[in-house]
C-alpha cells in the first residue's frame, strides 16, 4: 500500500523563500515518503527550484514543479499583499496526475512542528470536497454579511485544505470557485469563493493543524463568544502546535514579527540561512485615505484596516492588548465617517 503523502504549494518568487523553510519543516517532522508539488509563477527562478529540490532530496523526498497559465486569471484581481498566486490552488485538481486523489495545500506561511501524517490520515466521504479549519478572524458579522454566509455557519480558513481531488474534479469546483471571485466583490478573495461554493461540506480540521497566530495575539476575553464551541481546542493549538500558520501581514521573514522564533530554527537549517530578512508591506503602503473614501466600499476599508493592523501586530508580542485596542478605534473611526452603520 502506497503511503506517499502528497502536499501541494503554490508561490511567486516572492515566496519562494518562505515555502523553502516550510518544507524544510516539514521534511524535518513528517516521516517520508512525501511528494511535494510545487505550483508556481514564471518569475520563480531555478535558483529557489533547485534549493527546495535539495532539501526534498536530502530528505528522500521528492518536487514536481508545474507553471500557471496566467491567462486563465486575467480576469482576477491582485489586491494589498495577495497576488495572483493565492488563486494557484484551484488548479491542483486539474494539473496534478490523475492517479492523486487526495492532495494536503499548504500556504507558504504555515510551519510545520509535528508530524503532519495524523492530518492526511483524516478519511473523507466522496462528497466532501474538502477537510478545513474555523477561521478565528472571520467570524464577525461584516464577513458573513458580505459572502451571504449566515452567521451560524461556519467560515473556514483555506491556508490548511486536505482535499479531495476525485471530488474536485468531478463537480469541476476550481472553475465555480473562480467563476464565483469574477462575480463578487470579495475582499479575502479565494477563501470567500471556496466558503460560497463549498458551504457546510467541510470535514473539520482540529485547529492543532492550523493554529492561526490571532490565537495567540488575541487575549482570551476578547474571543468571539458565538464560536465558544473552539475554545477547547484553541487552548490546545496554542499548547501544542503541529502547524503554525502566520496569518497576520507581518511574516516571520520579516523584520520584528511576533512569534518568529521557531520560524526562524527552521530558516537557520535550510539553503535560505544567510538571505536577509526583508521590511514588512507596511511601509509605503498608505495608498488610501479615509478623507478620500466617501461611499462605503468593503475594498477601501480593508485598505486602510490592514495596514495598520499590521503595525499593530508588530508590536503585539510585547504589547498584546494593542492590536484589540488599535481595531476598536479603527471601527470606531469608519463609524464616524460614514463608512459603516
């Protein structure tokens, strides 16, 4: 019986560094045999190709590198620190060997501390397209609101999916995923298609597997009391990590972000080690401004949000209660001007 475990990328050049010590973490902690398939963006340069083929290989694993067809996403928008790589995954159905059924896609900002082998183990019935993780900051009203998603569904985050290629590709999901984002105006773009189209027909990931670093900036009061029902297993991720996933916009390539140490074991072993660390999006990005903004626009609101949580999330590892306080005044500030009732 073929014990391979299939994990699946997707990265431009800009993140090509960041899924090298991924995948360096996890060669360090999942016992082989492991295929990776790497989708990426023409700019990716043989250079990252053959430093991620050495550590694969280091470790008796094997990459199989497969370029996008731009073309196919011309339609779709680039927006903040979202490229048009995040929309790769939905051709993993369609470009990897019919002969793979079940694929575990990894974002370029997850570690990986612990064996990832109990999460591909996880069975799935043929009509579940996909096995994901709650997503702890998208459970207010305004991301329910926005995807018509009631808010007592559940909203997943599509950083950690272990999918279900023959499902995929029987109902051709990626195409009503991409013709979804072409429809609407989504803000966290792919991961809004994927909840719309896929809905409730989700196998629950424990959060073990996908422990967000909000947990961790977040103090415990400030949790979301609807989904009380995490609570338990939130403790338990903090505590006891098997993929971290950095999903704040500062990473830990960049300078001064929270929670880096571990990130940064893992870069210290890999053919990255001596790369520098790069300044976080943070500067320069002020491209709007809240004078300018005079109808209420999801997209200009997160414009003007997401850079300056990002300030407020360097500064949460010292400072925790700054990031609760710097969102309380942010939505206080959009209610004065007229952006939000």
């Amino acid at each position: 019986m073929d014990n391979t475990i299939h994990i699946a990328f997707c990265f431009d050049q800009n993140y090509s560094m960041p899924c090298g010590v991924s995948i360096t973490s996890i060669c360090e902690n999942t016992p082989g045999p492991i295929c990776f398939h790497a989708l990426i963006a023409g700019n990716v340069t043989d250079d990252a190709k053959d430093k991620i083929r050495k550590v694969t290989g280091s470790h008796g694993n094997q990459v199989f590198y497969y370029k996008i067809d731009e073309k196919r996403l011309e339609n779709l928008s680039e927006f903040l620190y979202f490229s048009k790589s995040v929309y790769y995954r939905f051709m993993i159905p369609e470009l990897l060997p019919k002969d793979v059924t079940k694929v575990l896609y990894l974002d370029s900002d997850v570690l990986c501390v612990k064996s990832l082998r109990p999460i591909w183990e996880i069975g799935m019935d043929d009509g579940v397209p996909a096995a994901m993780s709650y997503d702890s900051g998208c459970s207010n009203v305004k991301f329910h609101n926005r995807t018509g998603i009631p808010l007592t569904k559940p909203y997943y985050n599509n950083g950690v999916i272990l999918m279900n290629l023959n499902c995929w590709r029987k109902e051709d999901i990626a195409a009503k995923c991409i013709r979804s984002m072409e429809e609407n105006d989504f803000v966290l773009v792919d991961q809004d298609a994927m909840n719309v189209v896929i809905g409730e027909r989700v196998k629950n990931i424990p959060l073990q597997f996908n422990c967000q670093i909000r947990f961790m900036i977040t103090p415990e009061e400030e949790w979301m009391l609807e989904k009380e029902k995490y609570f338990n297993q939130i403790r338990e991720a903090i505590s006891n990590p098997a993929l971290i996933h950095y999903t704040e916009p500062v990473k830990p390539w960049h300078k001064d972000c929270q929670f880096a140490n571990e990130w940064l074991k893992y870069k210290a072993i890999s053919p990255w080690k001596d790369e520098p660390l790069s300044q976080p999006f943070i500067n320069g990005s002020f491209k709007i401004q809240l004078d300018g903004v005079t109808d209420f626009n999801a997209t200009a609101v997160e414009a003007i949000a997401l850079p300056l949580l990002s300030f407020a999330s360097r500064l949460s590892q010292k400072h925790p209660r700054i990031f609760v306080l710097l969102r309380k005044s942010l939505w206080t500030l959009a209610k004065r001007k007229g952006l939000v009732k």
